[in-house]
C-alpha cells in the first residue's frame, strides 16, 4: 500500500529557498513522480502569513509558488472555509468542527479559535495558528498517512495529535520510504 504523505507550508519554504530540508523534499517529489508514495500539498497554505506580514492577494500567487517549487501536479487538499482565510474555491464550505477543535486545542490550548476582536491577540499570530490547524484538520479529514513538517509544535504535541488522527509526524529528513 502507498503511503500517503501531505507537505505542511515549512516544507514549500524550504524549497522555494533552497533550505537544507529541501534535498529530502525533492526525493519525496521524485518518489511521488515514480509512484513509490503519494504526496500533498495543503491549499490552505496559500493563506500563510507572507514575508512582507501579509496575506496573499489571491490564490495564483499560491499556485506559481508551488509550480516553481515543482509541486504544481500535486494534490492540494482543501480546508475549511474561514471569512478572511481561504480562499473560497479552494476550501470546503462546511466541515468537521468537532476535529477541529479537538487539534487547535492540542496545538494552541487555551488561545481562541474564533477570529479575536480585541487588540491583545494579533490577527497576524491568530492567522498563523488558524493555518496550523486547518493543515492537520486537512491531513485527518483527506485520510493521509504521513504529516511532513518541521514545525516544532507538531513534533512536541505528536502524541496527543495522534488522538486526533494524525497517525503520524515526521521532519522532512526523517523521509524513510
């Protein structure tokens, strides 16, 4: 049976900048190619933070990212759709909020999952959080194996996130096929 990897938004920055994990990466994508896994890519990436602070203006810039890091032929898994978030033709329009909360409450306990009004909790970091989730939420409810990220948070809270139905985390070079 293929295993079924998904490729978290770390993953796609460290291709586009050519970081050390982005060797790993590659052989992932060459072993997708010969049909050795199968690999994902998370839509809800296209809403990440951007360098500059900011969301992305719209979903192409998303696309091209992804065809530059030669992922464009990919699966990309869609989230739930959030006012402000997703982008609405790449996002599901009703979903499992139950699972939802259940892995922002392992991720980000006690920080609020709704959008915050007040000023003490920046949109900016909620966003960040809102993205973490909807990539697990993603992974859980399209079935895959394998979460691929570096993102310390995830690897910490492994256990508990298994209860939510991350069967398994792994760092880009712990790939292992």
């Amino acid at each position: 049976m293929i295993q079924r990897y998904t490729l978290d938004t770390n993953c796609l920055i460290d291709l586009e900048e050519g970081r050390p994990d982005a060797t790993y990466l590659r052989k992932m994508i060459s072993d997708h190619t010969e049909g050795k896994i199968d690999l994902a890519v998370v839509a809800i990436s296209a809403s990440e933070n951007q360098p500059d602070g900011g969301a992305s203006p719209n979903y192409a810039v998303f696309e091209e990212k992804l065809k530059a890091a030669g992922l464009d032929h990919l699966e990309q898994l869609l989230p739930m759709a959030y006012w402000d978030v997703a982008f609405w033709d790449h996002a599901l329009w009703d979903g499992d909020s139950e699972l939802e909360k259940k892995i922002h409450d392992v991720l980000f306990p006690g920080e609020p999952i709704e959008k915050p009004q007040e000023e003490e909790f920046p949109e900016k970091k909620w966003r960040n959080h809102k993205c973490d989730v909807q990539v697990a939420w993603s992974h859980v409810l399209h079935g895959r194996d394998i979460l691929v990220t570096r993102d310390s948070n995830f690897h910490k809270k492994a256990a508990a996130l298994e209860h939510a139905g991350l069967k398994r985390i792994i760092r880009p070079h712990e790939y292992d096929p």
